[in-house]
C-alpha cells in the first residue's frame, strides 16, 4: 500500500471512530434512533475498528521482529489502558475512549501474544489466505447464528468480545502487506472497480440489515447489527480505492495534511470521547445542525490534542504503542 493511501486509511479510521462512537453511544433527540441522517452516519461508520486492526496489522509486517519487540508492544498497550483507566476513575470527566475498552486492549494483546506465530503466517502467503478465508466464514457463520439464537449460550460472547473477528482484520493487513497481493490490487484497475463498487456495497449492506433483519432491528433498538465479519468485504473494498490515490494526484498541502492526520489515528480513538463528553456540557443540543457540529468540534479537538501529546517524548507514548 502506498504512503498516500495508508494516510488517507489512517484518516477515515479517525473519522469513523468519532461519528461512530459518539452518536451511537450518546441518547438525545438526534441520536441515530430518530435521525435518518445521523443513522446513515452511523451506519457508514461501523468500518472504524475494522480499519483500526487492518492498519496495524499492515504496518507491523514486512519485517522480522524480536522478543524484544513483541514484550515492548504488550508493555506499551498495557500501560496506556492502565494509564487512561486510572484517569477515567479519578477524573470524572474523563470517558474512555474507543481504544481504552476491556476488549480492545485484550484484543491487541492477545495478538501480540502470539505475534511469532503471525509472523510464521505472513511468510507463508497461501495458508494465511487460507486461515483469513476459513476465520471470515467462521466469524460470518457466527454472528449471523447469534442473531437468531441469542438464548444460546454457545453464541452468548458479546461482539466486541468475538476476538476471532479482530483477528482476522489484524491477519488481513499483514496479507496485504505481501508483495504478490500488494502488486495485484495496486494496478490502477482494480483501484476504480473497487472504488466504483464501494458505494453499491453500502447500498446492499444497508437495505440488506434493514429488510433482511427487519423484525431483529426493531427489537435491538435499531442498532446496526453489521459491525462485525459482514462488513468485511466493503473494508477491504474501501482499503483497495484508498492505494489507489497516488502522491502525484494531490497537491502537496492536502498530502500533508492527511499525513499529519494519519499520525494521530492511536490519539483520537483514545481521546475523542472525553472531548464529546465535554462539549455536550457546553454546547445544547437542540438540532441536527449543533449535534454535528459537536461532532466536528470534537474530531479537531481530538486530533490538535494528539498532534500536541506527539511532540513530546514522554506524553507521547501515552497515545501511542
């Protein structure tokens, strides 16, 4: 993946996760229950853990690493949940930010953990296209079986705690690290026809949770029950256009500007709830406009805090792993 498109990746990952988090998990008379357009925002922002696991995954491959590496990574994810928790209880305002979740920390250690053994996959191109393929058919399987068995114990794990799914985003990004899979969603071909797709994709997606799961999204207060393995192929749809945007195709100070935001990606899922948190104490919202401009307001606010916390050596590894 070029330099370009991993920015612009890392950019929508900052997005998705403010649009997402905070109009999904936030309850006033312009949450995504009452308003179709803070709905379809919602709903085309399901892809931000996605992504989130994808980028990571791709940037640790390519490379052999050490023990030292791995107990570095593990150390480093560690300290910030046990950072931002201890904040969270001391700090009233503090909320905790998408990445600071039980499950998201438990997720990237687990990985970790078994870093050597994802390391032995990436070298071997066919069996982790294999492995990818049986994990998304598994996942797939499993989330949809959860939905009509919800009784059933054995589909009882929550779908945050289905790490098998964060998995197989991580395994995806070092498969599309590979050189042989990276020359062949490069060719600017591939690029249009995906980019082409992506919106069909969301069109199906969306009338396909709505219609095909209609009783079911009545009954989940009309939550969007597609977060999971079924929004894998518009992820990899949306990674494929994305490399597809080359250096030369935008000028210099957009270039930099989503390089910059690409860096505080780590920043914004961990701080951008606090900042929604405070805002709502400030700024009442009494319309579709103030609740999206909340929402923008928080986004910049997320990402000047975390481009400041990066300058520092010791601040930033509190953003970063």
């Amino acid at each position: 993946m070029n330099t370009t498109g991993l920015n612009i990746i890392k950019t929508l990952g900052c997005l998705t996760a403010v649009t997402f988090f905070t109009v999904y998990n936030t309850y006033d008379n312009y949450n995504y229950n009452y308003d179709s357009i803070l709905a379809f925002l919602t709903f085309i922002s399901t892809i931000a853990t996605p992504l989130f696991f994808v980028v990571t995954g791709y940037m640790d491959a390519g490379s052999q690493h050490t023990t030292e590496w791995q107990m570095k990574k593990i150390r480093s994810i560690l300290t910030l949940f046990i950072f931002w928790f201890s904040v969270y209880y001391l700090w009233g305002p503090y909320q905790k930010g998408y990445l600071i979740q039980p499950w998201f920390i438990f997720s990237l250690v687990i990985i970790y953990t078994f870093h050597p053994l994802v390391e032995w996959l990436a070298k071997r191109r066919v069996i982790l296209a294999a492995l990818i393929a049986g994990l998304l058919i598994f996942s797939f399987a499993y989330d949809l079986l959860a939905i009509y068995y919800t009784e059933h114990k054995a589909f009882s794990t929550p779908a945050q705690f289905r790490i098998w799914t964060w998995v197989l985003y991580y395994l995806t990004g070092q498969l599309l690290y590979d050189p042989v899979i990276s020359a062949l969603y490069g060719r600017p071909r591939v690029a249009k026809i995906a980019a082409i797709a992506i919106p069909f994709v969301y069109i199906f997606t969306w009338f396909y949770e709505k219609h095909f799961f209609f009783s079911l999204f009545n009954i989940e207060r009309n939550s969007f029950i597609l977060t999971g393995s079924q929004v894998y192929i518009l992820v990899v749809l949306i990674i494929i256009a994305a490399n597809g945007v080359k250096q030369d195709a935008t000028r210099l100070p957009v270039s930099q500007m989503v390089s910059s935001l690409g860096k505080t990606m780590t920043g914004v899922y961990i701080l951008h709830y606090t900042f929604f948190n405070l805002l709502i104490q400030w700024i009442p919202i009494n319309s579709l406009t103030a609740k999206l401009f909340v929402i923008l307001l928080t986004f910049l606010l997320s990402v000047l805090s975390s481009m400041l916390l990066l300058k520092n050596r010791v601040t930033k590894k509190l953003i970063t792993f």
